[in-house]
C-alpha cells in the first residue's frame, strides 16, 4: 500500500528522492493520490459545467469502450442505461460502491482521481428515434489517405471514456458499468491506455509519448481567453449544435499506431526535426525552453530554416489551419507486438472541441498531406462522439437529450 511505497522512497532511493516528492508542487504525494477526487458533477465554466475527464489531468489507466444498443432497446430503456450508469460512475467518483456492487475490486481503495465520460455517436440518433436532434457536427469524419481503419473498431451508438489513477479502481469502473449495460447495450469494441503515474517523475512536466516526446505543451489552456469557445459548444448552441449540447464538447478518438521500428531508425537530430522540438525538454527547434512561443520564421545561422516545413508542429498549429485548435487529451497504449515483433503501441489520441469541423478536421486534412511524423504513424480506429454537459443533481447524462 501507500506505507510500503514510501517507506521505498526514504529508505530505497534515499532521502534526495523524498525531499524532491515533497518539493514538486505539480506532482501528488504518494499518500494521496488514492484519496484524490474528481467531482462527476464537473466544474463550471464560461459555458456551462462539462463533464469530468475532459480538462482532468490525464490520469494513469484509461479505458475506452463503446456500446452499441442492442435491438429493441428504445428511448425509455436507454433513458434508464443512462441513468443506472449516471448514478454508478457518480457514487464511483466519490469513492464509494455503487448499490449492489458485491465485486470487491476496488474495496480498501479511494477515488484515485476516477472520471467517467459519456458520449454518443452518429449512429445513435435514428436508434432511438432522435433523428431530429443528430447534431451536425456529428457528420462522419471524412476520409484521409493515411487511414487503415479497422471499422469493427471504430464508431459505435455510445461512448465511455474512464481514467483513474489506480488500476484496479479504473478496472473496477469499467466492470461496473459494463455490467449495468445489462441487455440493453452490448460492447462494440474496447481499447486500454496508460499515462504517467503521478509521482514517477519529480519534473513537474507535461507527459511523453511512446515515441519519447513530451506531447501536450502547445494545448489550448483553461485559462486562456479563447479556451471555452475553442473546446465547449456555446449556451444555447450554434450553427453545429443543437442546443441540448451546450457546455458539451466533441471527442475524435483515433487509435494511431506508431510505427516505432522505422521510428527509432532515425538519429536523434533527425527524429527532432520531424516533430520541431528537441526530445530532452520540449523545446522548440527556433529555441528557448519548452514554453517559449514556436516560432516559426526563425532561421538558424547557417540559413537554414529552423522549423522545418514538414515539421509536425508548424503543420499543426493554429498560425498554419486558419486557427483551428483542440484540446489533446491522450493516452498511450501497447497491446503486445505483431507476429513479425513489432510492438502493437501508440496513441490513443482524444481530442476535445466544441465542432470537429474548427479543430480535428482541418488539421487532420493538413497532416494527411504534408507532415513529416505521417510515415511513422497509421491510424487502426476512429470515432466522434456528442459530449453533453455534466448532469445536474438528479438528473443523468444526456437528459436533455433524451426527454
Ligand atoms: C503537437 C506528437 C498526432 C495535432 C505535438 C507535439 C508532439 C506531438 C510531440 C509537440 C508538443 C505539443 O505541443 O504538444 C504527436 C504524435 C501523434 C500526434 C506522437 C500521433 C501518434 C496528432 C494528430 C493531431 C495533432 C492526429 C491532429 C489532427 C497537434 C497539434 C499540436 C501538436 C495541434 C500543437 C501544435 C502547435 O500549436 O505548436 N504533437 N502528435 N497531433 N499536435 Fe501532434
């Protein structure tokens, strides 16, 4: 337990390590990470209260699952799965077993930071016979030259996206509200993903990826000015969204494989010019530290540019795609190697806006064309989900929705 954990750190590592723990203002202490909570009911912002899971610190498990209804379910009998599983991932989220939970998986464990989202794909609407509601925004994503898709992987009627810091509290969550689909939803397909784990590092920096770059510095943040209308749709919604979804976000899930053999046959200098950031600290290639603004009409002293055309970054970014801009929220994932050995990794990448169509779109359309790390990567799995706002007291997700 946590005892055992510390007593590792002040008589293993030495009493450096524990001095850095209590020092690292971004990290948990390792006492508390069990007790950490997330509220499920979400915290307000400029556009309503979204979901959990959304702008959390990624956790370290994730779990992704999609359901589809099974036939016969209908409005009422979906209303209820909502309901059941609203309810189940509030208590969770508190900490404690939801009714009738005898598993015990998660017993003598705390919150650990659970969060449970809940979304609803295209496919959905005509189920249930809200037709009328589909969101435009919902329009399937069109198709880009890179994709491999695995369709019987992608998609699906309903979404959940959960994240804890503790493996068997996620598990357990995931167990939970898999149970509670009942008959009325049967899974479509499931996808696990990891992160750091708080305390494994004393630099209070962003994460890296599988590829070893620390992915996530040039985000939209929560407190910028234009963050809630990059990521959440509008009160009363807006041209892409009707208004049950506002405060709500869209999530594009795309399961990319990084192709890590060709990857680690680069040199380091060349795997840095790929991305436009140096792999040590973050930053950009035209200099300074990880935050420092790309900038990317900075030419090196031998003339050269310093970021280069197809650098990830500069075809990325908002200055390049008319300010299209998401909120990257990923976890990585590794499912064993391929018969040849080449290991089954890469990214389960999440990215939230408030219209696919001024975030994940244009710039995925961008990057199908002209971006360097492209031939490192293969995207095996898409999805789009409708993300409402959190549920009020009371009441359970997709509500106003659905009634
Ligand atoms: C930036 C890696 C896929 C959009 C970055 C950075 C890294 C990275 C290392 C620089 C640090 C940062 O600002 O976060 C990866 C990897 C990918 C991937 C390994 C696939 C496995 C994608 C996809 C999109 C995307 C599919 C969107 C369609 C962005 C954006 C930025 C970025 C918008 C910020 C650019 C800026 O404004 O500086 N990515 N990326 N990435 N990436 Fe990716």
């Amino acid at each position: 337990g946590a005892a055992g954990a510390a007593g590792l750190i002040a008589g293993g590592a030495g009493a450096v390590a524990a001095d850095r723990v209590s020092r690292d203002t971004d990290s948990t202490a390792l006492t508390s990470i069990g007790t950490t909570s997330v509220a499920f009911a979400g915290e307000a912002r400029a556009h309503g209260t979204p979901q959990a899971g959304i702008t959390t610190a990624n956790q370290t498990h994730g779990h992704l699952i999609a359901f589809d209804l099974a036939p016969g379910t209908d409005r009422k009998a979906t209303a209820a799965l909502l309901r059941r599983w609203t309810e189940a991932a509030r208590e969770m989220s508190d900490g404690r077993a939801p009714d009738q939970d005898s598993s015990g998986i998660a017993l003598d464990a705390g919150p650990s930071s659970l969060t449970v989202t809940m979304g609803f794909g295209r496919t959905f609407f005509d189920k249930v016979g809200l037709k009328d509601k589909l969101p435009q925004a919902l329009s399937p994503l069109p198709d880009f030259s890179s994709d491999a898709l695995d369709r019987k992987r992608s998609d699906g009627d309903l979404w959940l996206q959960l994240g804890a810091d503790d493996g068997l509290v996620a598990f357990h969550a995931l167990r939970t509200l898999q149970r509670l689909a009942g008959d009325a939803a049967r899974t479509r397909w499931y996808m696990a993903g990891f992160n750091r784990t708080p305390g494994a590092t004393t630099e209070p920096r962003t994460t890296r990826n599988l590829m070893g770059q620390i992915d996530g510095t040039n985000n939209p943040k929560p407190e910028e000015e234009d963050f809630d209308t990059r990521i959440f749709v509008p009160k009363g919604g807006d041209d892409s969204s009707p208004e049950w979804m506002a405060g709500g976000s869209y999530a594009v899930v795309r399961r990319i494989r990084m192709l890590l053999d060709s990857w680690d046959n680069l040199s380091l200098a060349q795997q840095e010019r790929v991305i436009g950031r140096r792999k040590s600290d973050g930053a950009p290639l035209s200099g300074g530290t990880e935050t420092t603004p790309v900038d990317l009409n900075k030419f090196a002293a031998d003339g050269s540019i310093a970021i280069r055309g197809d650098a990830h970054v500069r075809v990325a970014a908002p200055e390049s795609n008319q300010g299209a801009a998401m909120l990257r929220r990923p976890f990585s994932y590794h499912d064993g190697f391929s018969d040849d050995g080449t290991p089954d990794a890469g990214l389960l990448f999440i990215a939230w806006q408030a219209d696919p169509m001024k975030g994940f779109v244009p710039v995925q359309r961008k990057l199908d064309r002209g971006d360097g790390l492209s031939r490192f990567l293969r995207h095996e799995a898409s999805g789009l989900f409708a993300v409402p706002a959190a549920a009020g007291d009371g009441e359970y997700v997709g509500q106003r929705l659905l009634e």
